[in-house]
C-alpha cells in the first residue's frame, strides 16, 4: 500500500498460544513489539491469544494489522490465520493454506517434489504400533541414521536421530507423543544451512546462513543458544552451490504459497546438491533467531524488518 504512513496504524501483535513453543513465542513476541514501537509505532498490543477476553478484544479492539509471532499448533498451522480471516484483520506471513502445509511434513514434501526441489527419501507413519519386523523393514529401505519427527509440529520437538535398529521403536513412540503422525526419513550427510526469504510476489532469498551446531542436529537447546555461537554468515558454499539454495528456497516459498517470509532448511550433499528438510512459515523473531541474523547481514535491522512484514501483510490485503 504505497504512501501509506504504517506507524500511525494500530498493531496487535499475537503470542502465545497454547503449542509447546509457547514461551519462546512471548518471547518472539515481545521483542517484535518494541522492534515496531523503535521503528515508530504508536499503537501496538501484544496479546496472547490463551487469554480470557482474547477473541472480544481482537472483535472490539480495532486492530488495523495482527502481526502474528506465533509458533507451532494452533499458531503456524493456519488456525489462527483462519481466525483472521474471520474477523477481516490483516496478518503478516503466509495464508491459511500455505501454513497448514508447511507445517505437515508430509504433505509440503509432495509439494518440494512437484516442484523439483530435491527431498530425503522417508517413510509417513500413522500408526506407532510396529512390530520388530515393521521396524526392521523400515531400516532395511532407508538405512541407518534415521530421522523420526512429528508430522506436524516444529522447534526440533519431538525428533530423535536413530542410529541404530534398537532405537528406531522408542524414537517412532516419542515423536507420536508430539503429533498425530511420524516421517522417518534417511540422514542427508552434509553442511547444515538455511535460507530466509522475504516477499509476497517477488520473494528473493536473503544471506544463507550455515549452522554449526556441535551436536547431531540442530535440536531444540541449540536453536536457542546465542546466534554467534551456531551461525556461520555467509554460509561457506561454493558460489554455484550458494545460488542454487537461495533458488531452490524461493521455489519452496513459492511452491507452498508462502507470503511475507519463509525460512528453508537444507543439508548440502559433498555433490553440492542442496537437500531441503522443511520450510517454516513463521521463523523464530528474537535476537538469536535465524531470520533476524540473517537479514543484518544484508542491511536489514530488525526494527525495519518488522516494519517490513507490516507492509507485506498490506500488500497482500484482499
């Protein structure tokens, strides 16, 4: 909406909610709010959707944008951006369908393969009650190391790296514990990295970051650990390689149906062939977040990319 003076709009920026990633998300949010109060908003309420009164102020309160910092069930998978859209408030980030995709496993790797974009090879499992011989023939096809996470959950909740047959049984019940079903797919040996990108129809891929973790993936304690510590800015790829994930990252976008960011994760292959794990349709918004890190690299402070997702979320006003 060009010419349009946003400061002077009224914000109310969601937090929350009910997921396991309740508190990082206050967090995210809370940080959002003074990022949109130093950028030069006067109207700005965070509110957490798990509050009595939550729905008859959103209904009452006059909120020209509802900047959603949000995480997980109920907040990443098109539930609250449903709810939105009931009360005709703008949301930053994607639309009710992109979110509910992206946020099952399964169902975004059909769209990565349709799109061309390269995918472990896994198995969807909607029952927990394997046999020994299940299991086994479940290694047998993908080999050793495993993942097994949650089909629909995020944050690394609920995901076990399974190194060997024994394992495979008590990882399939912990992942069903954090969703209702479980991927299991081969380990993609190679450097970890991530690819932001920021848009509604031109999307274009911000600096890639390679994460060093120390661990056997980026579990959920690393993600929030100091960003020095884990990010490497620019990630060090070849440059054929560095932009052919920034290509494949705003495919994904794309693909899904993505609106205002995303963020892409990939192992590259030693062939240089970026394998993508997952897009997040809402990335982590605090200091040590990747999106936020990312985008200082490129000139972008986290107060003007705040404003940033404000104007994005009234671009694509319907």
């Amino acid at each position: 909406m060009p010419n349009q003076d946003v400061t002077a709009l009224k914000v109310a920026v969601l937090a929350g909610g009910w997921s396991d990633e309740r508190e990082i998300s206050l967090v995210s949010g809370s940080e959002v709010a003074e990022a949109l109060r130093q950028a030069g908003f006067q109207h700005v309420d965070q509110i957490d959707p798990a509050s009595d009164g939550f729905l008859k102020q959103m209904v009452n309160g006059g909120y020209d944008v509802a900047f959603v910092a949000m995480h997980g069930k109920l907040g990443e998978d098109g539930s609250i951006q449903g709810l939105l859209e009931v009360l005709h408030v703008p949301y930053t980030f994607s639309g009710v369908s992109a979110s509910a995709i992206a946020m099952e496993k399964g169902a975004a790797k059909v769209v990565f393969e349709h799109a061309g974009i390269p995918v472990p090879r896994g198995v969807e499992l909607k029952d927990a009650d394997l046999d020994r011989t299940e299991t086994d023939a479940l290694v047998d096809e993908l080999g050793l190391p495993l993942f097994v996470k949650p089909e629909g959950n995020g944050s690394s909740i609920g995901i076990s790296r399974v190194t060997s047959r024994e394992e495979l049984p008590a990882a399939i019940e912990k992942a069903f514990q954090a969703g209702d079903g479980v991927l299991v797919e081969s380990a993609v040996e190679g450097i970890e990295i991530t690819v932001p990108v920021v848009g509604n129809m031109r999307p274009r891929a911000l600096p890639i970051i390679e994460v060093v973790t120390g661990s056997d993936f980026y579990d959920e304690k690393v993600k929030y650990e100091p960003s020095e510590l884990h990010h490497v800015i620019p990630a060090r790829l070849d440059e054929e390689t560095y932009a052919k994930a920034q290509e494949l990252a705003v495919r994904a976008h794309q693909a899904l149906g993505c609106r205002g960011c995303s963020r892409s994760d990939f192992i590259v292959r030693a062939d240089g062939t970026p394998v993508i794990l997952e897009t997040n349709t809402i990335p982590g918004m605090t200091s040590a977040s990747l999106l936020p890190d990312s985008a200082r690299h490129a000139g972008i402070e986290f107060e003007e990319l705040c404003r940033r997702f404000v104007e994005l979320a009234l671009e694509d006003k319907r």
